[in-house]
C-alpha cells in the first residue's frame, strides 16, 4: 500500500556540483521522527560529517515542512529550516510560519536539502515537476521584499518565497530567512549559512495533493475542534483583557501569572496578536528590563509599556494576516507616520518578542520607531531577538566608554535614543563601521571589543537570549542552557506547562505543573513539555494553538497516516527527536550541560527590588532532575539503555547525503 501522511521524497541539491537530485526516504523513518527537526535531525546526523565548517560546503541545510504541514489541519503551516548553526558552533534549527510550508509539501515534498557551495549567487525554482537553479546575480544586494516580489511575478499566481537580504549575504551571524515579507525563520544564524552557499533564495509551486489515510476523520476532528474559533466573542473578554492589565501592578506585587479563559486568549490574539501581552509581561517581570538588569515598576513603567503593548501597536493596524490554515489570523500590516524615524506605509506588525527587545530591554516606548525597527530586520533579513540584544550591548558598551570616538562612528548610544537606535540597527544590517563589530551578535562583538564586555553579553551558547526572563520562568532558564540550540524560548517552552492543549499529557503522566521555584521538579517539566513540543513542531503545528482548547494532535496524526499512535509512543517520538539533536552536539564536542547563562540571567548577582527580587536560580538542581528526566548520566550523556530504547543506537555517523539511508 501506498503511503499516507507523506510523500517519502525530498529533493537534494548540490549547489558545488549543480546537481539536483530526488531522494526517497523509508516509510519507518517518519514514524521515528515525523517531520521538521526531527526528519532535519535524523538525517543530518548521518549525512554532515562531524565538526563540518557551519558555512563551508559540508554544511547542509534543510527547509522541512512539518508532517502536517499542508494536510489542512488547522494551524497546520509551519515549515523548519536545520542545519549545523555559525552562530552556537552545534546543532541549529529555526521554526516558520506562513505560507512557504503547505507550498514547499504542495511540490511533492517532505523537505528541501542544499549541500556545498556555488560559485555565482543562485536561487532555486520549483515549479511543479521543473526544478532548476537559477542565476541571482540580479537579486543578489536586493531586499527580501523586493526579491519575494520578483519572484513571485516571475513564477506566477501560488508562488512562495523564501529568501535573505543583505545581512545573510553578508553572512551575518544574526541574520534571518524571510518569507510573506515578514516571517522569518529566525534562530540560530541560518540565514548567513544560506548567504555562505550563495543560495539567495528559493521559490515553489506545486499541484500535488498530499495523500492522507482518512480524509473524513481529518477533516471531522478539524470541524469538531474548530468550534471554538466559531463562537461569537464573550463580550465578558475584552473587560477580561482590561482588568488583568488594570491589576498587573498587584500581579506582579503578588507575583502571579497571567492568563485567561480560552475564549479570552483567542480574543487577545485575534486582536492583539504577542502584541497584547507586551505591557502585562513587562510588569510582572516576564520581559527582561534594561539589558536584564532592571525592575518595571522603577525603570519601565507600567505608563511606559502600554504605548508599546496592545491597543497602541494595533491603533496602526491596516489589516489581519495570518499564516495558512490558521484560524486565529494572529499577524497584522500596520503603517506608520514615523515621526522622525520616517513613515512606514505597510509593514508586519511587530509581535511580543520585537517589541520586547526593542522596547523595555532598551528602555524605549518610541513605538514608531520600532514599527521601523522591525520592517528594517523584515528587509534586511535579520533576526529581531538578537538584534535587540546586540542593540542592547552596545549601549551598555557605550555607557561603560568601550564604545566611543571613532568605533562609536559619532553615534549617541545611550538607553531610550530611538533615533540612534535605529540608526545602529541600519547599521548593523549593513555590516558598517561599528555595525560590522556587532553583525555577529553579541558573543563575537564583546570578544572583539574587549575590556570587560562579555558582562553585558546576554547569550547561550553565543545565542542572544530571548524575550522571557529565566528568573521569571526557571523552567525556560533550563532550556536556555539545556537545550541542543541554546537561547531558544520555543523548542521548549515551559510556559506552556498550564495550558488546556498540554493538560491531558500532564494528567496522563499524573503530574501537575508545580511552584514556579520548586527547581527540583523543574527538570521533569522540561524534558515533559519538551517531548511533546517537539511533536508539535514536527507535525508541522503552530505552538500557540496549545493555549486555545486542546487541538487533537495525535488524532490528526493518525487520520493522516493511518497509525495507530498512543499518547505515550508520541511522547517517545519528542523524546527521540530532542536526543537526535543532542547527539549531533555531543558528536561537535558540546555537551549537554556545558551552556550556562550570563550572571544576570541567572540571579547569580539578584535583583534587590520588583517581583525578581531576590531570585537565583539553582541551574545546578534543575540541571540534574532534567538529566534524569531525560534518561541521561549524570554528565549528560545519552545512556546506553536510553538510545537503546528509542532506537538510535546504530544511526551512523558522516555518511553523504547521495547515499543510501
Ligand atoms: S496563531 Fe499566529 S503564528 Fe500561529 S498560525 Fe496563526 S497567524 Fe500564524
């Protein structure tokens, strides 16, 4: 019988040889690991040799769909681009939206692999059964914008791109693919991989059906789960909204976590998108304040947050957008006057993480200027989070005089200066003068700096952190560190320990979600939420759908394919995908428990004031329950009787990617 659920081909393209081949892959490797990072794991590991120059030809780089990407399960559109990152040295991976991923499944593919170098800028076309590279020389120094549009004109009605800007070409480390003209596979510097092949960017069309084991079943469980996105809005939601915003200031006092009803949540991101959650996160600590040192009610407001939260961003909405089969349309074009950061007339709205990194982190509410901000990494393709915090380096450079005179190229770095902050971030975009120090992000700007400025250096593993603070969320401070691509808040976020899409594994496992500074249980919870995350991502799902209801993620995987999945073989496949990934760094000599995080990040030197007050974080409690949790030696290591379980004890190591699995 034919298979269900995937095609069981990927395309293979050798950008030294210009040579495009057609791979199939065995049915049982999907079931060990569906789609996105796992398929990118299990086969990376065999096909990259170890300790592989990140942007040498030997790198190789994947654009995978999830296994539900393009089946029309709703939120069912990510794709995930792998590879070994610049950025961290290990394993990195990036997770997109949109609507490249249903396209990309739409040629008959179940992912895309670029190995080698070219020699001339290329892109790659596939335009259902002609697939071709392509001279860039034309596109190469274009805008992502600019290069999505032309490509879309020349391909024709159903085409999708994704691409780099400048900053990939230039290969900086915290640079970002871009698709839809603002969503961006982000993460782990995979962007300046794709600058280092010279592959500018890829376009699809496709025509091909993805075949699916029970259609009926599919699409009753999408209908019966969809109902919830049916009903008319409570209009008890938006009081809801207000009156949790009102008493954020007690909420923070008594350092309790925000959340809400489902119908609540849906309301929030319908009309808010992460927008909603800036000023309430900012106020109970979530948000990191003034490069991690600083407390909301002293140095960023509550009357501060809200020009950057909510209803300020979304009084410049033009219009909702939202990746493919979603039924929430979180996303949104804004546009801007711009004040003296200049108009922006469309551009994506900037979401939670943007402007978090761009706003209390900086110690900025200009948020004009952060609409410009944003729509400047959009078309210069460069990942907001590390941007934020280069941005956010560099002040504190400034203010400490290791960034002045002629390295400061006259600019007045100094905490709020929206004007030179963007300045600094065209800069950044465009490698010049001090840009150039700071396009790799924060680890290679303070070992080129010098002088002391690795303290004001927030990262993991040379990844900048994100926009969620490890003294608030010690779980998610575990991931940080823990996790194969270090400084990642989605792989495996913890705050999704309470939500109704999670309950059922929690109760399954019969624990409850525990006090937010119980470090000796926070490991479980890590490695818990952790394996069924990566189903989630793997099948190619949005996260965000775990909050609103319970989406029937084993269910729809089964209707697809025709398995029989139980909960607890699902959750042994999210445990053997975040294996995989640690075993490709263990193979590049990174450890699992080698990451630790900056001395603020941790509490090491406390807070003396806001709902932080006094934390520090044990890592070292947390760190050992998640080893055990996870089935690893008290160093780390994967144990012998775990890969035999899962059945990764023969994956062999450096093959090539023309060979046979
Ligand atoms: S909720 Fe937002 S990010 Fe998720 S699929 Fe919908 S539009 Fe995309």
């Amino acid at each position: 019988m034919s298979p269900h659920g995937f095609f069981g081909k990927v395309l293979i393209v050798d950008l030294s040889r210009g040579r495009i081949e057609n791979h199939s892959l065995p049915p049982a490797i999907y079931r060990q690991v569906l789609g996105g990072y796992g398929l990118g794991a299990r086969l990376l590991y065999d096909w990259m040799p170890p300790h592989a120059d990140p942007l040498g030809p030997d790198n190789v780089l994947g654009f995978i769909p999830g296994l539900l990407t393009g089946a029309g399960v709703l939120f069912g559109g990510r794709f995930m681009v792998v590879g070994k990152s610049p950025l961290t040295g290990g394993w990195g991976d990036a997770n997109c939206g949109g609507h490249f991923g249903p396209v990309l499944r739409s040629a008959g593919l179940d992912g895309l692999f670029f190995t080698g170098v070219s020699e001339e800028p290329v892109y790659l076309v596939i335009d259902g059964d002609e697939v071709a590279l392509k001279d860039a020389s034309h596109l190469w120094g274009l805008e992502t914008v600019e290069t999505e549009q032309r490509l879309k004109e020349d391909v024709g009605r159903g085409a999708e791109v994704v691409s780099i800007g400048p900053a990939g070409e230039s290969r900086s480390l915290i640079a970002a693919i871009i698709t839809d003209g603002g969503r961006a596979a982000a993460r782990s510097g995979l962007a300046a991989v794709m600058g280092a092949k010279r592959l500018k960017a890829v376009v699809v069309r496709g025509r091909e059906r993805l075949p699916i084991r029970d259609k009926e079943a599919l699409t009753r469980l999408s209908r019966e789960y969809g109902r919830i996105f049916q009903r008319d809005p409570s209009p008890l939601s938006p009081l809801l909204f207000r009156l949790t915003k009102t008493l954020a200031p007690l909420l923070r006092l008594l350092r309790i976590k925000p959340s809400g009803p489902v119908d609540a949540i849906i309301h929030l991101y319908r009309k808010y998108g992460t927008s909603g959650a800036t000023a309430l996160t900012t106020e109970v600590g979530d948000a990191p304040i003034w490069n991690w040192r600083g407390v909301a009610a002293r140095d960023f407001p509550l009357s501060r947050s809200v020009r950057i939260s909510d209803e300020a961003v979304i009084e410049h909405k033009l219009r909702s957008y939202g990746c493919r089969y979603c039924p929430v349309r979180c996303g949104g074009i804004v546009g801007v006057d711009g004040g003296s950061s200049g108009a922006v007339e469309e551009a994506h709205k900037p979401e939670y993480e943007t402007l978090a990194a761009f706003g209390p982190l900086l110690l900025n509410d200009d948020l004009e200027a952060i609409v410009k901000i944003n729509t400047l990494c959009d078309r210069f393709g460069l990942d907001t989070i590390s941007t934020g915090v280069t941005v956010a380096f560099a002040i504190e450079c400034a203010e400490h005089g290791l960034i002045d005179g002629a390295l400061g190229d006259g600019l007045t770095l100094s905490w709020g200066n929206a004007e030179a902050i963007v300045e600094l971030v065209g800069r950044i975009a465009r490698r010049d003068g001090i840009g150039d120090v700071l396009a790799d992000g924060v680890k290679r700007a303070a070992e080129r700096i010098g002088g002391g400025a690795e303290d004001f250096a927030m990262h993991a593993g040379g990844q900048e952190l994100p926009m969620h603070d490890a003294r608030y969320e010690p779980a998610l401070g575990l991931a940080y560190m823990v996790d194969a691509t270090p400084g990642r808040h989605n792989t495996a976020n913890s705050g999704f320990l309470d939500s109704p899409g999670f309950r059922h594994v929690l109760e399954a496992k019969g624990l409850s979600s525990s006090g937010r500074y119980a470090y000796h249980k926070k490991g479980r919870e890590l490695a818990l939420i952790n394996r069924y995350l990566q189903v989630v991502n793997c099948a190619g799902l949005c996260m965000f759908s775990l909050m609103m209801g319970r989406p029937p993620v084993r269910e729809w995987l089964n209707a697809a394919t025709g398995w029989e999945l139980s909960l607890q073989e699902l959750l042994r496949i999210g445990h053997r995908v975040q294996v995989l990934r640690h075993l490709f760094n263990l193979r590049e000599g990174i450890g699992v428990g080698d990451i630790s995080l900056p001395s603020r990040a941790s509490g090491r030197s406390p807070l003396d004031k806001g709902p932080l007050r006094g934390v520090s974080l044990d890592m070292e409690a947390m760190k050992r329950d998640y080893f055990q949790a996870m089935g690893y030696s008290e160093d780390g290591a994967p144990t012998r009787d775990l890969l035999d379980s899962l059945g990764l004890t023969g994956i062999a190591p450096g093959g090539s990617p023309h060979s046979a699995l």
